[in-house]
C-alpha cells in the first residue's frame, strides 16, 4: 500500500495543490488557509486515487510534476464540492 514517507509527500503535495486550486479556482472564497490545506491535502489523496484507477500513475514516475497535477485536479473538484455546499448551506 502506501509508505509513510509516500503519506508524508502526498501531505506536501496536497498543501502546494490546494494553495494551486485556489487560485485556479478564483471567485469569491472565503475560506481561510485551514480549509484550503484540508480541501489540498484531501485533493492531493483523490486526485492520486484517480490517476491510479484511470491508469495514469507511473506516466511521469512518482513525485514528479505528474504527482502535483493530478493533487491540483483532485483539490480543484472537491473545491468545487465545498462552493456547491456552500451554497445550498446559504440558501437554506
């Protein structure tokens, strides 16, 4: 399964993806640092899951470029996940 050291950078990479996903995502956020790195590292764990079931892992070799793009792509949808929740909450 996964080292520690594998769990260690992922958390890395899911800070950096998150910080990414925020500016890529733009519009009003107001979400602070805190949730920006949970949604990141959160995103950094999808985004790798996805990869590997969508058979791109290894493409790029592991903790490379590859690795950061796909934690970006993985935090960029649950960011997405989190506005829409957002939003129901405020309409309701």
């Amino acid at each position: 399964m996964w080292s520690i050291s594998h769990i260690i950078f992922m958390i890395v990479v899911g800070l950096i993806a998150g910080g990414l996903a925020k500016m890529i995502a733009g519009g009003n956020n107001p979400s602070g640092w805190v949730v920006t790195a949970v949604i990141g590292i959160a995103g950094a764990f999808v985004g790798n899951f996805l990869s590997h079931m969508l058979g791109f892992s290894g493409m790029l070799g592991e903790h490379t470029i590859g690795t950061i793009i796909s934690a970006t792509i993985g935090a960029i949808i649950l960011l997405i996940i989190y506005h829409f929740i957002q939003k129901a909450q405020a309409n309701s």
